[in-house]
C-alpha cells in the first residue's frame, strides 16, 4: 500500500516509497530512535528532585514521562541530550556532563 | 442533452466549475483570469454551488490555500494568470511533489516585461517543469470540456497529481463564441464525487503532509511523483473517451488536422491553431500538402506519438508563444525537436517564436509559415532554425 | 467562407461598442448562426479609442485574428474620423455606418475616398428621444442590424426583447426604452 509508513527506510526502492511521501498514522516518531544521536545523557538523581515537573515541558523529544503526577526515569531511545532539562531543574535534580 | 450557447471562454469555465461544485475556492483576481472568480462568486451568492470561496489578499496564499484544502481532502482549485502564476512559483511545486490532485485555471497572460496584459505561453511554460500535468485549449468549448475532464485526471489513483487547465488570456477567455455544453446532471455525475484515500481531516487515520526529506529519500520521492506523470497519459485519453461517450466530442493527446498526407506541418498550442486550420484549407485547395498538430496535452509531453504523426513529414515548423532564451528557440521546440530525434527523424525542423504579448496571428502569417516550409523542403536545409514570426526588422 | 461577415466597431473606451458588439453576436447567435463578438484585448481605459469585432457565419469559426478587412464598419463616435483609419481595408461593396448630426454630404469628405456605401444614424437623437440618456449602442446595434442584412427586423426585435428581459431583469424599467430605441433608429438609419 502506497501509504504504509513502515515501508520507508533507507533501504527503500521509489517504488514502495509513499505518495508524497505522506506519513500516515499518529505517534510515529516513537518509530524513530533519535536517542543515538548523541553519547552524552542527563543524569536522574530522584533524592534531590521535588516533583515540580518543570523539565517536563522543555523536554524537545518528549522524554520525560509522567505517571500519577510523578515524573519518571528518561526516555533515552529518543533523548538527543541537548541539556535543556538540566538547565531548567531548580534543586540541581538532573546533571549532564558538560551542562552547568 | 447538450444546450447550443454563446459564451466567453472565462464564462465557459466558471459554468465548468458550477456544474463541478467543488468543495473550495480560493482567489485572488488578475487579468485576464478574474472573470472566472467572478462568475463563480455569484454562483456562491446565488445558492447554486456550496463551494466555500475563500477571497485572499495574494496568489501565493490563494495556491498556499488550495494546497491546504486538498491535503484536507478537499476537491479544490483556484484561477490565475501570468505575474499572478509566478507568484504561486513555490507552491506550484510543493502541490505536485505532495501529489495533491488540485486543479488551476489557467488564463495566458505574457509575464512582465515590458509589463503585458494580453495573451501568450510565457506563464505556463515556465510552469512546466514543475511537475503539474498541463492542457492546453483552442477555444471556449475546448476550455470548457477540459475543464470537466480535469479532476477526473487528476484525482485518479494512478495519478494524484495537480492539473493546469490553460487557455489563451483574452483571445478565447474574452471572446463570446458558440458552445455546447453539458447538463448540469451529466456533468456531476462524469466528475463523481471525491473520495481520497488519505486525508487530513479523517479523524480514523491521522497523517502528515509535506515531510522533509533527506538526500537519501530525495531521489526515490522525485522518481516515485514521475511515475504518476507516467501514468497521466494513459488517464488522460481513457478519460476523453469517457468524455466522447456523454459530449460527442473526441480528444487525445494532440489534434491531427490533415496529417495523413501531409508533407509540410505546424505543431502549435492554443488558439493560434484555429487560425492555422484556415490557413491549411486555402493551401489544400490549392494541392498543398499542409496539416497540423495542435498539442492539447503538453505534460507529460507526448514525445513518442507526436514524432509518430510526424514520420512522414518532410519539414515541421514548431510554433512557441514563449520565448526560451535559449538561442535555439522555445519550450516547445525543444520538447519536439528531441522528440524527433529520439526517433531518429529526417524531417527538417524549424522554431518560430511567434504572438508573444498578444501579437496578433492572422491566417497570413500561417501561410507564410507553410511557405517557409516549402523553401525549406526545396533547399534541402532547415536554414536558420530559430526564427520570429511577424517580427518589424 | 462566403457566407462570412466581419464587422468593425470604432468607439472610445465608455460607450459600449464592445457590448454593441457582444450582443450583436448574441442576437446573430439566436437565429442559429456560429458567432464571435470580442473586443480588442487591452487595459480599459474610458475615453481612448477602441475596437471591436463581429464575425457571423453559417459555418463553425475557427479564426481567431483580428478582423482587417471588414465588410462593415460601425463608427460610433465621429470624432474618431479624424484620429483613426476607420475605413483601412475595409471592403469596397462593403459600408460603413457612422454615428453623427452631420449630413452624409457633410461626413463623407473625411471618409479618405472610401468607394462603398455610407450610411448614417443620429444614435444621440434616438437615444434622448427614447432613453432619456445618451447610449448610442443600442441604436447602432438596430442600424447595423439592418445595414448588414444580419436579419429580418421583427426577428430582430423579438429576439433583442428576450435578452432585454434577461439582461436588464433587475431594472425592468429600462425595456421599453431600449425596445423603442431600437424600432426608431431602424427607420432612422439612412
């Protein structure tokens, strides 16, 4: 089918390409690992953390889960490690290497 | 039944559209192309469509819209000319490689300058490459009856690809001629209704349009939208003979007129052709073996069938109302003159720019033509191959 | 192509021989014939000159030049005389029809020693007569009628009636003023 979103892939001949390249289907960036991207990743430390969830909404890839008001472990498959969590922590909660 | 009536070429199209009844309009007026949004306006006032007609304040967001509608799954389209035409330049492009089957009529108007308001190709042919399939009309009824045929080209399966419904600024969309049109019923149900498989506002499957791609896609996407204008040819005659069933009226790719025999022929677009018919009535009744092919159907370009009808041609004159900076000629001598080539032709061609900016073409100016042909034939050389017809030097 | 005729209209831009022109091929066109009616493509400018074109045929008409030898030119303001070829290539058994107060004696001097027939019409005197307002269209529509021969005058009529009924449908008023500007300048015309 001209629209399966799973066809497309580096290795794809035009011919199994979509039309338009149209990506049909929702959440399909989940599909898309981006958390190689980078070697570096923040740093979780939970004693310190207040629960504020003020990363949560700065987070560009998403990677902050959140269940019963509580924000969990990172999302590392997706995580590009850009460092904006770490900047946003007020309690010094989250530490990357080359972040201050 | 069809009704006998007398119609500019712009009424011609609007009442196209009204009998169409597509679900969205936007516009943005420019000479000589306004009186089709016009027309259509007062279709909307009056109840006789339900279009959503959407007034914006440029080309570029009048085809930025149509675009959006169509991702929506909407039938949509819109109408311009000439600067109007290059405004929408971006757009033109983001449709086809999106493969969103909108349509636009076209009015040729000559892009600036010196600034122009009257007719010639300058606009769509600089369009051609942009990955829309592009028909052409002699006259009223022709632009009427493409028209009708436009979204059923467009929309199908194979194709999904916007259309370019073309006919000469003031020369045709100006001038009140006799017509045939179809009823309104007859019209509604050739066109049918629109139902795309994927669609933006289908609440069922989410989607997203106009992804970026990376070098790695790129080449695998253009190759994959060519193939849709592949596609378009074989969909572009089954629908004329479709048509040919409800309207009596026959159209392919091009119009032959007098090739059977034919030694000496012109290969033009639009309503030059018309004229070029009369031209070749005087010369046969004086024995001439003269004839024509009128290209109704210029992308995807014919290339194989037209250097076919032009087998046993000894000299072909290529009319272009564009110019190409080229040095050697114009689109359209280009696009023949490779045809021919690729089949290994012997006939002499030559490339006239003619009737830009509204130049007129009387049926003397085709004789001469033929006659140049004739010399062409007798010295056994093309000559100079890029020549201007009518020119004061 | 014999059964073909062309027609020139010469007026300036705001007084109508574009729509002189458009319905002359809409009545032509009610009594069956292949018409074009177009006016010569450019900006609308009121005042300046323009022109515009008929042509009626028996046969389909595939031609789509400008008309240089007419068989009949309608002037529809005098003044052009002066300032336009009105009369270049114009057909010798052809005739022009001008739109003047002058005598025919008066008009023809200016004709640059065109041979063929010249017909005038007051279309001042016959719109203020019967419209109240100058439109010297509608009287020059009637004249042409009946100098070409394009048809016989209560076809004219009737049919000319049936499009005012259409046309003017939202100012009814108007009719009958057109209607008697028509009949009038039918007698008129010499």
């Amino acid at each position: 089918m001209a629209s399966d979103v799973n066809k497309l892939g580096v290795k794809t001949k035009w011919q199994d390409l979509t039309e338009g390249m149209i990506i049909v289907g929702s959440g399909t960036s989940k599909e898309f690992k981006t958390g190689e991207w980078s070697s570096v990743k923040p740093e979780f430390i939970e004693d310190k953390c207040k629960q504020c969830l003020l990363c949560v909404p700065v987070c560009p890839d998403s990677c902050i889960p959140v269940k019963d008001m509580k924000r969990g472990a990172f999302d590392l498959e997706h995580c590009k490690g850009c460092g904006i969590c770490v900047k946003s922590c007020p309690f010094g909660a989250i530490t990357m290497e080359g972040v201050k | 039944m069809g009704k006998r009536e007398r119609l500019s070429g712009n009424e011609a199209v609007a009442i196209a559209l009204r009998q169409i009844n597509p679900d969205v309009f936007p516009a943005f007026p420019i000479t000589p192309s306004t009186e089709i949004p016009q027309y259509f306006a007062s279709f909307v006032a009056n109840g006789q469509v339900d279009t959503e007609f959407i007034t914006v304040e440029s080309e570029h967001s009048s085809m930025s819209a149509t675009i959006g509608a169509s991702a929506a799954g909407a039938r949509a389209l819109t109408a311009t000319s000439s600067c109007g035409l290059a405004y929408m330049w971006e757009e033109l492009y983001i449709a086809a490689s999106n493969r969103l089957p909108l349509a636009l009529a076209l009015v040729n108007r000559a892009l600036s300058g010196p600034i122009n308001i009257n007719c010639d190709h300058s606009d769509s042919m600089g369009a051609r490459d942009a990955g829309w399939i592009q028909i052409y009309a002699e006259n009223n009824q022709e632009a009427y009856d493409n028209m009708v045929q436009a979204f059923r080209i467009s929309e199908h399966k194979d194709v999904r690809l916007p259309i370019m419904i073309c006919q000469d600024g003031f020369i045709t969309s100006h001038a009140v001629e006799n017509i045939e049109l179809l009823a309104d019923n007859e019209v509604k149900d050739f066109v049918g209704e629109y139902e795309p498989e994927n669609y933006l506002l289908n609440p069922k499957q989410p989607m997203a349009v106009g992804p970026y791609a990376i070098t790695d896609y790129y080449m695998e996407a253009k190759r994959n939208q060519a193939e849709g204008m592949k596609n378009a040819v074989a969909v572009v005659k089954d629908v004329a003979k479709e048509f040919a069933k409800i309207s009596g009226r026959e159209y392919g790719l091009f119009e032959e007129y007098f090739m059977e025999d034919a030694e000496r022929a012109v290969v033009i677009i639009g309503s030059a052709a018309g004229t070029t018919k009369d031209a070749i009535d005087a010369l046969r009744a004086k024995g001439e073996k003269v004839g024509l092919i009128k290209i109704r159907l210029y992308r995807p370009f014919p290339a194989d069938e037209l250097a076919k009808a032009l087998k046993n041609v000894k000299a072909v004159a290529i009319m272009d109302r564009a110019e190409g900076y080229s040095n050697h000629g114009g689109p359209l001598g280009a696009d023949v003159m490779s045809a021919l080539y690729r089949a290994r032709s012997q006939a002499l061609a030559v490339n006239y720019i003619y009737g830009l900016g509204g130049r007129d073409v009387r049926v003397e100016d085709m004789e001469s033509v033929f006659d140049a042909l004739k010399q062409i034939v007798e010295d056994g050389d093309a000559g100079e191959t890029y020549r201007y017809l009518g020119i004061r030097e | 192509m014999s059964n073909l005729t062309e027609i020139r209209w010469h007026g300036r831009g705001g007084q109508g021989a574009k729509t002189a022109a458009l319905l002359l091929a809409d009545v032509a066109f009610q009594t069956g014939k292949y018409v074009q009616g177009f006016p010569e493509y450019g900006p609308e400018r009121m005042g300046a000159p323009i022109t515009a074109y008929n042509r009626i045929s028996d046969k389909q008409i595939r031609v789509h030049s400008n008309i240089y030898d007419p068989q009949y030119v309608v002037v529809v303001d005098e003044s052009l005389l002066e300032t336009v070829d009105v009369t270049k290539g114009l057909k010798k058994d052809g005739a022009i029809l001008i739109n003047t107060q002058r005598t025919k004696e008066e008009i023809i001097p200016h004709l640059k020693g065109y041979e063929g027939e010249v017909y005038i019409i007051d279309a001042h005197k016959v719109s203020m007569a019967t419209m109240g307002k100058y439109f010297p269209n509608t009287p020059l529509l009637a004249a042409i009628v009946k100098v070409a021969g394009i048809m016989d005058e209560e076809t004219f009529l009737k049919e000319m009636e049936s499009s005012f009924k259409h046309k003017f449908a939202s100012k009814p008023e108007v009719i009958d003023g057109n209607m008697a500007a028509l009949k009038m300048a039918m007698q008129e015309v010499q």
